[in-house]
C-alpha cells in the first residue's frame, strides 16, 4: 500500500451478511474533498487478520487512523488500536460510531485511542485531520463533538450541531470500498449481482425504546432532497454496473413527496433500477406504494415489533395493530414483496404476548420474518430501564448481537419483568420455528432443499466443527420447537 495520511478502519465483525460502512465511505469523500489522502480498510470483508493489519499500517504511515465501529465490534476495535501503536505511538487514534457516540468516555479508558467523535463524523474528524496533520499546535479542545484526553482526564466539548443540508455532503468514496466483497441480500432481485446500500436520510422523529441510531443522527428527520439521491444512483450506475439498491434509512418514507419526486426521477430517465427499503406502516398510503412499484421498489420492510397492542405501548412504537395489517395488505395489493421485523423478550411481554405476534404475523401473510431478540444498546431507554431494574446480564460488548443464530453460545443480554433468559430465549425459537420454512421459501423458493445456494449459505457455510455442531443444534431446536404448542 502507498503512504497515506488517514487509515479508516472497520474491524471485523461476526454476522455472516455483510454491509458497507457507508458512514466511513461519507467521512472518506469529505476527507478526499480536502485533498487529503485516505484509505478504507474494512477487515471484514477482507478477511484482514491482527498480523496483516499491522504489516499494513507499518507499509501505509498513517498519521492519524480513524476506527468506526457497532457495540459488538468493541473488543475487536480495542484490539485494533493497540495494534496500530505498537506500530507507532505517535499516531493519532479516534474512534466513532453508535456505541462511543453514547459512551465517549468509556472508549477512552484504554491508553491506544486518543479521540472518541461523538454523533456525526464528517465535520469533525476534517476539523481534528487539519488541526493534527496540519502545522498549527494540536488543541482538541477547540473542536466540537468529541471526547478526549489531557494529562490523564478525559474531557468532552460542546456538542456538535447536526448537519442539516445534508445534500452539502459529497457522496460515499465507493472508488475505496470493495464494492463486489459486499453480501447485502438481494430479495426480489438479482442475487447473482451486488446490491448497493444507500442513505437518503439521517434522524428519525419516532422514540422507541430500543433504538440507539438518535446517539449518532438525533431525532430530528434530515433528507437528501430527490435529485441527490437519483444522481448518487446514477453515478454507481455508470461507475460500477449497479442495478440494485437497499435504502438503510430508518425509515424512508417520513416525506412522502421526496419519494414521490425520487420515484418520477427514475421512471421519467428511464432506468430499470430495482430496490428495496425500510417504512414505518403509519407513514405509507396505496398511491405512494404503487408508485414506489413502478419505479422498480420490489421490496418494503416494516417494523411489527410485537403482536400485543400493550407490548408496543410499551416500547413506545407508536403505532397499531390496525395500522400494522393495513400497511402490508397496501404493500401486498400493489404487488410488493413485504418483510416485516419483529422482536421477543421486550418489556412487558410474556409468552402469550408471543403468541399473539405469531397470530399477527399469520394474519398479515407477510414474505419474509426477521425475528430478534430484544437488547439493550446502550444510549437507548430500553439500556436505562434494563440498568435501573437490575435486568442486564452481562457487559460483555461482544455479545451485543440480537440472534442466536449466528453466534455459538449465545445468551440473552437481558431479563425482563415477565421472562427470564432462557424463557427469552425458548420465545426466541417458538417463534422462529413457526416462520423459518416460509422464510427459506421466499429466498430461495418453493423447492430451497434442492437448492445449492441454500446448503452453501446454511449448511456448508462453517469457519470450525464447533460452528459446524452448532448449526446442528439450532436445527434441532428448531424442529423441537416447530411440533410444540
């Protein structure tokens, strides 16, 4: 690798489907801007051991490395800063993300990380990168929205303002990104090409309990206006053959009429783009589903959460079960493939709450369920009611995932006042056992056990025998559990 003056690392992380840090790709593009030059290393995706990370820091003399990363990355990202001072001692180490964004002060315990960013990154780590590479004394305390150290403290600064034109901001560095390593699934399209995540906003207005996305974008809704959005779509067309695209946004539809724009943008060019996204079911109407159809939308994916009217009261999702069936069958008559995100072991739900979502989720006929168990994020209300009552079960950062399925040994993060771990985690399997045919079926179709794609994703797909016994146990649970109640 040639020398550079920012690294910007994502450490490896253990779910077997893997996204692109676009928040790294953003923060690269701003860098670039600048004239700076910044490399992207995902180590994911790279299958980048510990040893090839340091031979690279060593080959690249970065001043300053940059290190994002999710609460279950923790341990991995720590691991990666000592790696890069024990390369050299004098280079500036920040960290961002969700996590340091709700716990800047914790992250900066450890002796390797110099800097926790906190909420957005794109201004500030330019301003930390001018004031550290250029020639002027380093004085973090000048820059807003960050943490760090001076003579054994830690300090924060005043809060960053959230950026509100975020069409102001250059799309993401693809050109930095291996873009063909990616595994965004590709429902209702293509599988064979690659899918290209995309942002068109940032804040979401809504309060549930369970979210942490406001520590880094706040509540407040921001949008790419329609002709940002299209020209980014565009570009990945022209620049990499892309056809296929998921928005990540929390929820895409808050403005209807950007969609609306969006939407005539793509059919008014021409292009036979095809892609999917995430809605809230109170945000949707037939007119604006149809549309979003004809303009190539194959998929749209709501969050259920729960089948029990209280549990989402308590959860504070702000939505009803009538308004949950209505959204779907809009989706469905409009001939949209339809997922929908559910979750077991929230407060105030106990296992009949569970069989109340298993008879929703019956009703609405929706293709595809993705079922979680509840965790307590910190920076999230759910993190401080679980904190407050005693309920959290353990502080390994680690074991922040929100599935069994791919993490052997797994345990719940969390009790509730209505079920334990185990009763959690028996919900957790009921649940699942009852939709995983219907969710293999819409994959990989009617006849999925004669499909090789399905042996290689579920069945030959193992790094170890230990993973190999797992993958064995969960089927066995499963089956269990598909002939109970």
């Amino acid at each position: 690798m040639n020398p550079t003056d920012i690294l910007l690392i994502y450490p490896p992380y253990s779910y077997p489907k893997k996204w692109p840090p676009i928040g790294l790709g953003y923060i690269a593009a701003v860098l670039a801007k600048e004239n700076f030059s910044v490399q992207i290393i995902d180590m994911s995706v790279l299958d980048m051991g510990h040893e090839d990370l340091g031979k690279l820091v060593k080959e690249a003399k970065p001043k300053l490395v940059g290190i994002s990363f999710m609460t279950n990355q923790y341990n991995e990202a720590v691991a990666v800063s000592k790696i890069i001072k024990d390369v050299n001692k004098d280079i500036l180490i920040i960290t961002g993300g969700p996590h340091v964004s709700a716990c800047p002060q914790e992250i900066l315990v450890h002796e390797s990380i110099d800097v926790a960013v906190i909420g957005e990154g794109e201004v500030t780590v330019l301003e930390l990168a001018n004031c550290f590479l250029g020639h002027e004394r380093f004085e973090p305390g000048a820059i807003n929205g960050i943490a760090y150290k001076k003579e054994g403290q830690v300090h924060l600064t005043q809060r960053r303002e959230l950026i509100q034109d975020l069409d102001s901001i250059p799309s993401p560095a693809w050109h930095l990104l291996p873009v063909k390593r990616y595994s965004v699934p590709a429902t209702g399209g293509d599988v064979k090409e690659s899918v290209f995540a995309i942002i068109s906003s940032r804040g979401c207005p809504n309060r549930c309990i369970f979210c942490d996305s406001h520590t880094v974008f706040g509540r407040k809704f921001r949008a790419r206006s329609a002709q940002n959005i299209f020209d980014e779509l565009v570009y990945l067309s022209k620049n990499f053959g892309a056809t296929q695209f998921d928005f990540v946004d929390d929820t895409i539809t808050v403005n209807k009429n950007r969609i609306y724009e969006l939407c005539n943008l793509i059919l008014d060019n021409n292009y036979k783009f095809k892609w999917m996204c995430n809605a809230r079911v109170n945000t949707v109407n037939e007119d604006l589903l149809k549309l979003m159809k004809s303009a190539g939308c194959v998929r749209v994916e709501f969050g259920v959460e729960s089948g029990d009217p209280e549990v989402l009261k308590k959860i504070k999702k702000a939505v009803t079960i009538e308004q949950i069936e209505n959204a779907h069958a809009l989706a469905r008559k409009v001939g949209l493939s339809v997922g929908s995100f559910v979750m077991v072991g929230n407060i105030g739900e106990d296992f009949s709450s569970i069989v109340k979502t298993k008879d929703l989720l019956e009703k609405i006929d929706t293709d595809d369920i993705f079922i979680a168990i509840a965790t307590p994020f910190p920076g999230t209300e759910l993190y401080k009611v679980a904190h407050h009552n005693g309920w959290l079960l353990s502080n390994d950062w680690s074991a922040y995932v929100t599935s069994p399925t791919h993490f052997p040994g797994y345990q719940p993060l969390m009790e509730t006042d209505k079920m334990n771990a185990q009763e959690i985690l028996k919900a957790f399997f009921y649940l699942h056992s009852k939709f995983v045919k219907k969710k293999l079926k819409t994959r990989y179709g009617s006849f999925f056990l004669l499909k090789k794609r399905f042996y290689r994703d579920h069945i030959f797909n193992v790094k170890s025998k230990e993973d190999f016994k797992y993958k064995l146990k969960l089927i066995k649970k499963l089956l269990s559990n598909y002939f109970k109640r």
